[in-house]
C-alpha cells in the first residue's frame, strides 16, 4: 500500500493544496485507490516531491520543472540550470543597484543633519558637465537624463546647476546633466540649504556664503554648483534638500 496524501505532506512538508496542485500540472501521478478514490504515492512518486523541493528551492518555475522531468540528458537539465543562473545574476545586478541607491539615500540624510543652515570646507567629488538643459520641463532632457544617468532615470540625481559668481553677484545660471567622477575629488566651500515651491533661498544664500567667506578669507573659483539630494514633505508643501558647493582657489 502507498502513502497517502496527508503522510505525504507529514513528510515533506509540502502542503496537500500544493500536492493536488503538481498533480494537476502533472509534475506528479499518484494512483488512485479503486475503492474510494484516495490518493496513493509510492516512493518513486515520493522521490518526484523530493526533486520538486529542490528545484522549488532554485526558485524554478512549473514549465521548467516539466523540462527538467521531461529531458533525457544531464546536458538538458544542467541548460536549465545555466539559464536560472543568469536570471539570478539580473536580479543580482538589479539588487545591487538598488541597494547602492537605498545607501546613497542614508549617506544623504546623514549630510543633511550635520550640514544643513552652515557652512563648511569640504572635499566633494569632480562634477563632470556632461549637456546642457535650456527646460527642465521637456521630453529633450527627459532623453537626456535617460541615456546619461548611471542611476535607471533617477533623474534628481542627474543634474547640476552651475551659478557663475561675479564682482556684481550672481552671473549665468544654467543647468546640465552632469555625472560624478569616480575618485577625483576637490575642495569646496559646501552647505546644504532647502528649498520650497513658495519660497527660493537663492539670493540670501549666496549673500550668506559670500560674507562666510569673506569673514574666512577663502577665494572661491568661478562657478557655484548646486545639486539636490533630497525631495521631502516635511512640511505643508513639498521641499527639496540641495547640496552647494563651490571649488577653492589655493
């Protein structure tokens, strides 16, 4: 006599939905009792459940594991496995993208408590300008962002706004998709100031910095960067966080 269904699923472990359910997908053939239908597993059917938990432990899907059962080689199965390896390595790639991404955000929101409202000497890596952006607003620079950003189309990390600082105050202000260099770093006078819809900090922060500077006797380059690093709901409107930063002439 065989096992049943329910000393099966002591067994195993594998649920008797789940057993009815690999039978429907064939995967499994227990015989049927002719006198009251139950179900009976012998042990080749117990050595398929077997072999199911591990390819289940792959992640492999029903169709693959018809394949697997279906196949005459060992060259036919290991196939099956090479392809959910390179699945795997996608969505390890994927993964570390994203994990990148979720750390980058930690990193940001510890230099928005220790920088925000002052200002500082600080290294930050070379910006290098990659196009420039005449609208913000436009499917042009949504193409550009796209191809440009090592980020999959994060695109509030894929621009800069230069600021030309002038004798007279504030000169050109334009922006770029702009990308990070990889180790080349500079010193800058850095700051991290918010922004809100209703309100642009923009000129009193530039008066704030230059007096900083002035009151330090630092000479700062030609152009100011500003970047953000952070959009918020902090308050009652939206708020992003923008990183600044201006290189030092020694």
């Amino acid at each position: 006599m065989g096992l049943s269904i329910g000393d099966v699923e002591k067994i195993t472990g594998i649920s008797k939905d789940r057993l009815r359910y690999y039978e429907e997908k064939k995967l499994i053939t227990p015989v049927r009792d002719t006198d009251n239908s139950y179900r009976e597993y012998d042990n080749e059917e117990l050595l398929k459940l077997m072999g199911i938990q591990m390819y289940r432990s792959m992640d492999l899907g029903v169709k693959q594991i018809q394949q697997i059962q279906d196949s005459d080689t060992i060259e036919g199965i290991c196939n099956v496995f090479k392809k959910r390896q390179q699945e795997l390595k996608l969505q390890m790639s994927e993964l570390q993208k994203q994990n990148d991404s979720v750390a980058r955000g930690i990193e940001d929101c510890e230099k928005i408590t220790k920088y925000l409202g002052h200002y500082t000497i600080k290294k930050v890596r070379v910006i290098k300008l990659i196009d420039k952006i005449d609208d913000l607003t436009s499917t042009e620079a949504g193409a550009k962002f796209s191809m440009e950003s090592d980020e999959q189309k994060i695109i509030l990390r894929s621009f800069v706004r230069r600021i030309e600082i002038t004798p007279e105050g504030i000169g050109e202000n334009t922006v770029f998709v702009a990308q990070e260099t990889e180790d080349e770093e500079i010193e800058c006078v850095y700051s991290i100031v918010m922004e809100r819809m209703d309100c642009d900090p923009l000129m009193d922060e530039y008066a704030k910095c230059m007096q900083w500077v002035n009151e330090n006797n630092i000479k700062l380059g030609r152009y100011c960067y500003i970047r953000p690093l952070l959009v918020s709901h902090l308050g009652k409107c939206t708020e992003s966080f923008l990183e600044v930063f201006a290189p030092i002439i020694k």
